[in-house]
C-alpha cells in the first residue's frame, strides 16, 4: 500500500508543478501584454541641439523606430545649423 501511496505523490506533485509554470507562465504573458499599454502615459527628458533639457509626452513619440539615412541626417544638420 505504501507503494501506491508514493507513486500517486509523486505524480500528483508532477501534476501540480506543470499546472503551477503553466499559470505563473501564463499570467507573466498577460501582465506584459497590459504592462505595455500603460508604459505610453508619462514623460521622458531629451536634450536638444541648444542643449536645453525638454519633457515630451510619450503618447506623442511614434511607437515604431526606424533607422535614419545618411540624406535625412545632413539635412537636418543643416537646416538646423545657425550661420
């Protein structure tokens, strides 16, 4: 009877271990789908060319980055460049 009795803890402890990681698993992806959204609202401090110090709202950067090109750059560079 101890034998039986073992082998039922044995898979019942399995059981409970793989339904425990599948919950806690299951409530981390849910918490960071949710976590995201809410990481919009706020500000962030970025420093400008004068190099003054600016707060921007986060809902108004764009989610998506991109890379800028070389051309982007230099026109930038001299549009805001003072003669």
């Amino acid at each position: 009877m101890e034998f039986l009795n073992k082998a039922s803890i044995k898979t019942s402890r399995r059981k409970f271990l793989v339904v425990s990681t599948a919950l806690v698993s299951g409530a981390m992806v849910l918490r960071n789908l949710f976590v995201r959204e809410t990481k919009k609202k706020g500000t962030a401090k970025f420093l400008t060319q004068e190099g003054t110090l600016v707060e921007i709202d986060l809902k108004n950067l764009p989610s998506k980055k991109r890379k800028v090109d070389n051309n982007e750059l230099v026109s930038w560079i001299w549009k805001n460049q003072k003669l």
